[in-house]
C-alpha cells in the first residue's frame, strides 16, 4: 500500500491546479495498471474530516496537532518492497516538499501485497 | 430494429434473388428458431432448428421453379406454422410433453405458433440471455449465438474461426447438451438479476463483434454480417425497457463507432488499411451520429463501464485529427480502462497514446515496463516508438514482432513497417 501523507493538508489549491494534479495522478495510476499491478485506491478528500480523540472530543480536521494527514492511497501487487519503492517514486504527490509516500506490505494470508 | 432497417430497408430491394435467398435465410432461420425453441421448451432444440430447415428447404425447392412469392417471408412464416403443426400430430408423444409443459389443454394442431413481430423479438431475447447463460463456456454461447440467433450456417462459422465443420459441429453440440444439462429456461430473467445477466450477454455481443471485425476470414461480407449481428442483437436490448440500460446503449456507440470504418479498413484486395492510411472520406458518418446518440444516453446512471470507456476512446477516433488534445483524452480514457479491467491491448494502447502526449521516451521507458514480450504487439509498438529515434532498433522490433506474429494479417502488416522502415533509412 502506498500512502500519500500531505505536509499541510491545510493549504488550499486552485480548482486548476486540483486538475492538474488528478491529471498526473491518473497519468501514474495508469502507468501502473498498464503493468496489471494496480489492485485499487482512494483519494481522501480534506474537506469534512474529523479527528476523534482519546477522551471522545471530536475537532475538525486531521490537522492541528498532528503535522502530516494523509490525502489518499492506492494499493499495488508488486513482488518485492523494491518494486512498490519504484511505483512510489513516479507518484505526483511527492512534487509537493515535504510530502511523502509510505510504502507499507498489507498483511494477507496470500502472500505479499 | 435500428440496424436491420440499415440494411433490409434499401438493401432488399437492390438485393437480386441469388443475394435474397441466403440473406432472408439467415435473419427468418434465427427467427422461426427463436420462436419454436421457446414454444417447444429448450430441450427440442433441435427439432426446432431442424424445422427451420425444412422450410428453407421448402423454400428453395417450390421458389426454384415457381419463382420468388410477393412476400416471401409471410410464406415461410406459413410453411414454418403447417411444419411445426405436422411434427406436433405426427409425434404426440412430444407434443403431449410439449403441451404438459405450457400447461394447455388445447389440441396440439391448434396450438398457436405466434410469428409476429413482438413475439419474436422477445424471443429472440430471452434466447440470447438463455444463450448467454454464465454456466455455458463463453466460446460455446459464441457458436450458439451465431447459429441459432443469427443463422449462420455451420461452415461459414466455421470459416469465421477458421476452422473445419466437424470442429464447430462437435462445439454446437457439446453447448446445446450444457443448455439440457444445465437446465437453463427460456426465459427473460427476473427484474433483480437482468443486471448481472445482462453483462455476460454484453460480453458475448462484445466478442461477436470482434470476431466478425478482427476474424482472418478472406470473406469480407461475411466479416461485416458478424458485426452487423452483434449489432442487431445489441439493438434488441436497446428496445426492450428492461435492458435499455447504459451499458447496453455503450456497447452498441462502440460498435457504431468501429463499423463507422468498415469501407475504410480493407482496400480492394481485402488488405487492411491501418487507420493512419484510411480514406476519411469512405468513414460512415451516419453510423458516427448514431454511435454519438447512443453514447450520449449511456451517460444517465453514475456507472462507467469499460463500455462506456472503449465508446468514449473510439469516438475521439472518430476525428482523425492527430492533436495533442485528442490524444490526451485518449490517455485519460485508457488510465480509466485499465484501472476498471487490465488487458494487453489496452496496455499497449496506452502507451502508444502517452507517446502522443509526452513524447516517445518517456513511452518507451513505459513500454518497457510492461513485461508483454510473447505479445507481438508489443514489439510493434516498441519498433514504432524506436523509429526516428534509434532505427537499427527499431528494426530489430519489428523483426521480433514478424517471428512472433500468427496472422497473416498481422506478419503482413509488420512487413510493411518494416519495408517503409527501410525506404525511409536505408543502411
């Protein structure tokens, strides 16, 4: 799985640039499903997020305390943790400073994904 | 029915007797098949067919020397009802099983056998969905579909698959004994399952159509008949409210869109025209519109199907315009395919799009990636992306492409590459 933490999910960005960026995001999730090794993901929009903390108080937003949030994943069948590094290389996330791709194994029965 | 009114509307008429009896064979066959099977119960299957027969045989004894009647399909019609009326009094065992089933009391020799036009277009229908029965081999509903939906007779399926007549024989009747066993109904499917149904019927009709359009048969009309009965068929869902669904309405734009070149793909020889080298002129720009009204009515409901996606990217084909625009729609479009459903071709299609927009480098560090090296097309598309930039290997693609090729449609294509490859570097 690889994860798309954002440095500050509180910017906000141009309809234009949002476009531009699912562009380049389509662009890099294709090239991986063209190699039949994309399995599925989702983007996580920042807008109405909420953050439920130990005591049961509910903020706004996954921001404030916490510095990255996350803004989307997609999951790929690579063979090996260098491949999936590979993939995460080619992500447009990482065009933004600050931002990066954690490249974690979901823990299956079937083997590595 | 929008696609056989393309044809029979002025096509009957220029159509000269030679040309008339084995079209009207074909489209009354699946017809009188359609609507005996239904009556008769799945399991005559056969005795349906084989009725049909003898009235075409009938057909062609008493119009050879009476000449063609004023309207020869109310005189099948006729032969076909007193045919199927002899063989229920003549066996009344079946016919008391046949009639046991529809839970009639009625003399078989009354039994109603009702050809007109609603009668057998749903029976036509809830065929195909019995045809395309999710526990029958998708290559067995193909086979089936031709002969019994669209009457095709055993050696030009044959001819299609290119292959003999004992092997389609022995398919059709391995796939009508996995009907019996099976024992599929013929019947329209329950409201809350037509969906699922549906899909496996879409993707019969999808590789109908491919067959007829990509089939290696030298036979060019019997090329485009393949097609225009995957498209007949499609149609029938179109006017049935319960399967005029947005899937349906893409599948059919798709077709519309890919037949729209029929002319234009083959020159006089029956060689392929690549689609660079086509004559615009010759495109159907009537069966363009139609496609572009069918795409349209997909877009209602907020699925999107591969359908839709394959339609969306044959209709930017529709303009032959090699802009950076279209090809950038073409890209986003096959990301979305491949994302819904993997396959080669897409795969490699999409790269072939992503050198359009960015450039033939980056395509070819792409393309290498793709790991398809049994697939000829694969070296196709490496040997073009090389050309211009590195030549010598350009060469050696399209030679590793011409050693894997099986077609020889396809070694003859690449043969031309090859040759324009030379004239264009000579070493």
């Amino acid at each position: 799985m690889l994860i798309f933490r954002h440095q500050d999910g509180q910017k906000v960005a141009s309809p234009e640039q949002i476009q531009v960026w699912m562009k380049q995001t389509m662009d890099w999730i294709g090239g991986i499903a063209a190699q039949n090794k994309y399995s599925g993901g989702n983007g996580l929009p920042f807008e109405d997020a909420r953050v439920v903390r130990h005591d049961k108080v509910v903020t706004n937003g996954p921001f404030g305390d916490i510095k990255e949030t996350i803004g989307g994943y997609i999951i790929v069948k690579a063979d090996s943790v260098e491949e999936a590094v590979e993939f995460a290389k080619g992500s447009p996330v990482l065009q933004g400073e600050g931002n990066t791709v954690e490249v974690r194994r979901i823990a299956r029965e079937d083997g590595i994904h | 029915m929008v696609f056989t009114d393309i044809r029979s509307g002025h096509a009957l008429k220029d159509m000269n007797d030679r040309e008339l009896i084995p079209h009207l064979f074909r489209t009354e066959y699946s017809k009188i098949t359609a609507v005996l099977c239904k009556l008769f119960g799945l399991e005559h299957i056969e005795i349906a067919e084989d009725i049909a027969s003898e009235t075409f045989l009938s057909a062609l004894e008493t119009w050879t020397y009476n000449g063609i009647p004023a309207n020869p399909t109310a005189w099948l019609y006729a032969v076909a009802k007193n045919k199927a009326r002899n063989h229920l009094a003549r066996h009344r065992t079946f016919a008391d099983k046949v009639v046991a089933q529809l839970k009639q009391s009625q003399e078989p020799q009354e039994m109603e056998i009702d050809l007109s036009v609603r009668n057998i277009s749903d029976s036509q229908l809830q065929m195909l969905f019995t045809i395309c029965h999710p526990a029958i081999p998708t290559e067995a509903q193909i086979g089936l579909a031709l002969r019994i939906l669209c009457g095709f007779g055993i050696d030009e399926i044959a001819s299609a698959f290119l292959t003999n007549k004992e092997a389609i024989n022995k398919r059709l009747f391995r796939a009508r004994e996995q009907l019996r066993d099976e024992s599929i109904r013929i019947e329209f499917p329950a409201e809350p399952e037509i969906k699922d149904r549906l899909e496996a019927v879409l993707t019969t009709l999808y590789l109908l159509f491919s067959e007829g359009y990509y089939s290696e048969s030298r036979d060019p009309v019997l090329r485009e008949e393949l097609c225009i009965e995957a498209m007949r068929l499609t149609s029938l869902l179109i006017e049935n409210d319960q399967t005029n669904l947005p899937a349906a309405n893409a599948l059919l734009a798709l077709m519309c869109f890919h037949a729209s070149r029929f002319k234009a793909r083959r020159d006089k020889e029956g060689m392929v025209v690549l689609y660079d080298d086509q004559d615009e002129t010759l495109w159907d720009q009537e069966l363009i519109a139609k496609g572009a009204a069918f795409l349209h009515r997909a877009t209602k409901g907020n699925r999107v199907t591969k359908y839709h996606l394959e339609a969306g990217i044959a209709y930017k084909h529709t303009a032959k315009a090699d802009t950076k625009e279209k090809w950038d729609g073409i890209l986003q479009l096959y990301n979305k395919l491949l994302v819904i459903e993997y396959s080669p071709i897409a795969a490699l299609n999409r790269t072939y799009a992503l050198s359009k927009v960015k450039g033939k480098e980056e395509a070819i560090a792409e393309a290498e990636k793709l790991n398809l090296s049994d697939n000829h097309f694969y070296f196709t598309l490496l040997g073009e992306l090389y050309k211009g930039i590195d030549n010598a290997t350009a060469m050696d693609n399209f030679q590793k492409a011409l050693l894997i090729a099986r077609t020889n449609t396809d070694k003859e294509t690449i043969r031309r590459k090859i040759k324009d490859l030379q004239l264009q570097a000579p070493r």
